[in-house]
C-alpha cells in the first residue's frame, strides 16, 4: 500500500513539475544561454558514443540477420530488416538508453547535490523558481537534441549493415542491394514513427531525473541512491513506454 | 569553454540532424508521413487468403491504397479498402488477390477498367475474382502425379514378369510362349536361315530373281508385252463397241437380224419349216425320206450296180464291139 502511494506520489510529482516548467516558457529567450548549453551536454557530448553504439548495433543486427537468413537465400532482406529495425525501435531506444546513462544520471546528480547542498532552497529564497532555470531548459533541450541523435544514430547504424553485409564473406550482399532493399522497405513513416518515440522517451528521461534530483532529500549518500533510482526508472519507463507508443503508431 | 564557441556546436549539430532527416525524407520514395484520409471500397471473396489489414492495394501494379480490415459477411468474406482520394477506381474495375512473393505476403490488385465506366464512390462494391494460388497449384501438380502414378501402375501390372513375378503379365506370357514353342521357333528360324542362304546364293525362283539380272530383263520384257497386250484389248475393246454402237443402230446384217421385226418372222418361218421337214424325213414320208430311212432302195441300188459291174467285166472282153453292143443294148 505505501509503496503504491509512494509510486502515485511520484508520477503526480513528476505531472506537476512539468505542468510547472511548462508554465515558464515565456521565460526561454532570457535563458537562451542556459537553453544552448543544455543542448550542449544532452546533445552534442552524447553524440560520439551515440554514433560508436549504432555502429555497432547496425552491424550485430546486419550479422545476426544474415547469418539467419543465409540458410534461406534471402540475404537481400538485410537491407530490410536493419532499416526498419533501428529506425522503428532499437535507434530510438538505444538513444533513449544512452540518454538516460549519460544524460539522465549526470542531472539527476546535479539537481540531488544542489538540493542535498540547499541550493535549490537558495534560488526559491531569491523567488527563482528552480523549474524555470533548472528544469525547463533540459526540458527543452532534450525535446531539440532527441531527433537529431536518433537520426545520426539510425543513419550510422545502417551505415555499420551495410559495412558487415558487403565485408562478411558468408552474407557477402553489396552496398547497392542492401541499400535498395533498405530503401524499399523503410517508409518515411518508419523513421517519424523511431523520432517521436524517441521523443517521448527522452523527455520522460529527463523529468524522471529532474524529478527524482529535486525530490532527493538528506545527506550525499541519498544522491546516490537518487542516480540508481532515476536511471532504473527511466530503463523501465523506456521499455514500458515503448510498447505503448509503438502499439499507438502502428 | 565559450559560450559562442558552443552555441556554434550545438547549432551546427542541429543542423545536421535536420538536414540528415530532410536527406531521408527525399530519399525515401514513401514522403506521407501521416496517412491519407481516403475513400472506403468493399471486395467480397469466398477466401481472402492471407490478406490482412496494412496489405497494400494495387491498380495495375501502382499502390493506390491499403487493406483497412477483412471481414465475414454471410457466406463470403469481405475485404474492406481504402484507397486515396486522388485514386477513381472505375465500377468494372475487378479485384483479385496477388501474391507478392514466395514468402506467402499477398495484396489486392485492381484492374483498371474501362474508359466509359462510372466511377465507385465511398462504401462502393467492387466486382472479384478468384486467382489460384500456390496451394491450388500444388494440389494440381498433386493430382497430376496421382494420375502418373495409376497409369504407371498399370502399365507395370501389364508388363508384369519384368522381374519374374506376375502371372498374366504381358512378359510371362511372352515368356511362356517363346518357351512352350522354342522347338518350332528354332525349327522356323533354320527354314528361314535355308531359303535366305538359296535365296542368297540364287538357288531357286526367287533367288534368281533377287541375284540374275536377267530375270530383271525377262520381267521387264513380259511387263512390255503384258503392257502391248492389254493396249491391243483395249483397241480390241474400243473396235468391239463400234460393233456394238452399229449393231444397236441397227445397221449391218447383226443389227437387222436384232433389231428387224420381219427377220424374226421369216427366221422363225424358216425353223418351222425346216423342222416340218425333218419330221418328214424321218418319217419315211416323201422321197428324201424314203431315202433316208428305207433300206430297200439302199438293196436295190447295191444289186443295180453289181449287176451293171458284172455287165461292165463282159463287155472288158468283147472289146469295141461288145462295147458297141452294149451301147445298143442299153439303148433299146
């Protein structure tokens, strides 16, 4: 019962913050510097292990799916099949992973310390409400920079299928081919389907972890405890989630 | 680190992401991200297969709409589609179901249909029409080999014995009768070997024919004459229906005696009277008859000329005037 309560607790804690956040829009064009440096550490730092882990995503998948599908002559399928799987659900879910790793962590434990130190306590005292400068940029900056990882995600982790289906002997399909069959099995939906996943993935990331760092309370060993928490939640969310919206998009 | 310097990597980073999903976007030919509302089509078929909703609709190999759901309606089962609003689908337009490929994915085809035809409006029925699909076709090949199979069945029932089994088979009956008869086939066989070596030596009729040219010649020879012959009969032939053509004309001495009514009169005439008088000389009537049957005249004259005999040997020894005497004498 009082962990019900307490999981009823959270995601009310969690509506509200955003509700709040939200209400602060207005107030972006003063903290457009806060907004770019956000974009800055969610995005651009993320990038170089986004592109190394699609890489080789692509190239497992395109390995795997040749190895299965050469007993039945239909190695012309790898095209098809890594295409429509990172952009439909492994580019945006391993971003969202990723996201949620790298990103998620780092603010859970910087908004937990900022609370543990009282910080946040210091800003609501100058009547700075700490979602506007502390939550609705992440926000923001997550919503801007999730599109553009997914995408360089699934477009490198195609790239690393088709490197495996031309350079593994026993797959041996070229660029071309897979290629072709890539192209005529991904529609443009499949893609815009893989971003708004990945959209509401990261944005739910990011609010577990705004949410999870400014409800932190005691000392610096509960900041801890608050990082595993928040990117435990958020790896459930995500694979919670992602059943939900794909059914949604189908 | 500079806030320009990062705000220039965030937004070159941005950049690219956007353009790296414009780059997608045209590369992909599929550009609708969010479905096209369209118009509802209805298909009713006695087996939808494995169509199923998502399954594209083609006309004429164009995808012009998806498969919105398949349903039962009756005895039928009904295809419903939704075909873009851009997209007229012509009222005689049939719908089939394709395969797409060996991996069993199939979608619904549209013919186009003609020119003149209206046009099906939303919740429209579409005409259909079975196409056999793999399966069919397997079961046809199946029956084929069933076929095969009986008549292969029977053809070695028929030919039985191949392998020594079977009694009745074709091969233990010929088996039977070439060992029943052997005595005789080998007895056939040596009579044949002796006329082929005679024949082959020129021994007899046939085997000069076969080995002496002139024989060739003699034949050729009787051939000519046979020909020869057979022309003359034939002039024969031609000479005698001339004959026949005068004789029916009735001119000649055959056509009047055919063909005159008054010769057959005279000529019956004639055979009556002679048989009156051959009855009259054989019975003893008249002179001739007389002559004929009765024996006495034959006496007389006999004893006439042997008396004139004896006569005659006289007057041989008289000489000239006994002769004349004679002369007087049977003068007077």
């Amino acid at each position: 019962m009082k962990q019900i309560t307490r999981a009823l607790e959270a995601i009310g804690d969690t509506i509200i913050l955003m509700v709040r956040s939200f209400g602060y829009l207005g107030s972006i064009p003063r903290q457009w510097h806060r907004l770019i440096e956000q974009c800055y550490l969610i995005g651009y730092t993320t990038f170089p292990i986004v592109s190394i882990l699609s890489f080789f995503i692509g190239s497992v998948l395109a390995l795997q799916t040749g190895y299965s599908l050469q007993g039945f002559g239909a190695e012309s399928f790898i095209g098809a099949v890594v295409g429509l799987s990172m952009a439909r659900e492994l580019g945006p879910v391993m971003v969202a992973i990723l996201v949620a790793g790298r990103v998620g962590s780092a603010i859970t434990a910087e908004l937990a310390s900022m609370k543990v130190y009282q910080e946040v306590d210091a800003l609501k005292t100058m009547n700075i409400p700490p979602e506007r400068i502390l939550v609705l940029p992440r926000l923001l900056a997550i919503l801007i920079m999730m599109p553009v990882l997914t995408i360089i995600g699934n477009v490198i982790g195609w790239f690393g299928g088709a490197v495996i289906a031309q350079y593994v002997p026993f797959i041996g399909t070229d660029m071309d081919a897979y290629f072709q069959s890539l192209r005529a099995s991904v529609a443009f939906k499949d893609i815009f389907d893989g971003l708004v996943k990945a959209e509401v993935f990261g944005f739910c990331v990011i609010l577990i972890a705004c949410n999870i760092g400014l409800k932190t309370k005691g000392g610096p060993r509960e900041i801890g405890h608050s990082v595993t928490r928040a990117v435990v939640v958020s790896l459930i969310l995500i694979l919670v989630l992602d059943y939900f919206v794909t059914k949604a998009l189908l | 680190m500079n806030t320009t310097m990062q705000s220039v990597r965030v937004g070159l980073f941005f950049i690219l992401g956007v353009a790296l999903i414009w780059v997608i976007f045209e590369a992909l030919g599929n550009k609708s991200i969010f479905k096209e509302p369209g118009y509802t089509l209805v298909a009713a078929f006695t087996d939808v297969k494995d169509l199923k909703a998502g399954d594209e609709v083609r006309m004429a190999g164009v995808k012009i709409g998806a498969v919105s759901s398949t349903r039962l309606k009756g005895r039928t089962a009904e295809v419903v589609l939704e075909i873009v609003p851009h997209v007229k689908v012509a009222s005689d337009s049939v719908a089939s179901i394709a395969m797409a490929g060996l991996l069993g994915n199939h979608y619904l085809s549209l013919t186009l249909g003609s020119e003149e035809a209206d046009f099906l409006s939303d919740g429209g029925r579409l005409q259909s029409q079975k196409t056999s699909d793999l399966n069919d076709v397997l079961a046809q090949i199946g029956s084929i080999g069933d076929k095969i199979e009986t008549m292969m069945e029977d053809l070695s029932s028929s030919l039985g014995g191949i392998s020594g089994g079977g009694e009745g088979g074709l091969f233990s009956k010929l088996d039977k009768l070439v060992d029943e008869n052997s005595e005789n086939l080998s007895q056939t066989i040596e009579n044949l070997r002796t006329i082929t070596d005679k024949i082959a030596t020129g021994e007899g009729t046939i085997g000069k024919l076969v080995n002496d040219g002139g024989a060739y010649d003699d034949l050729v020879a009787a051939v000519q004459e046979i020909k020869t012959a057979a022309s003359q009969a034939s002039k024969l032939t031609d000479d005698a229906s001339d004959i026949f053509a005068q004789i029916k004309s009735g001119n000649g001495a055959l056509g009047t005696l055919i063909y005159d009514d008054d010769i057959a009169q005279q000529i019956q005439l004639t055979t009556t009277n002679l048989r009156e008088l051959s009855e009259k000389l054989n019975s003893n009537q008249g002179t001739l008859g007389k002559l004929i049957n009765d024996d006495s005249l034959y006496l007389e004259a006999k004893s006439v000329i042997g008396k004139a005999n004896r006569t005659l040997d006289g007057l041989g020894d008289q000489g000239p005037i006994s002769a004349v005497g004679v002369a007087a004498q049977a003068l007077f």
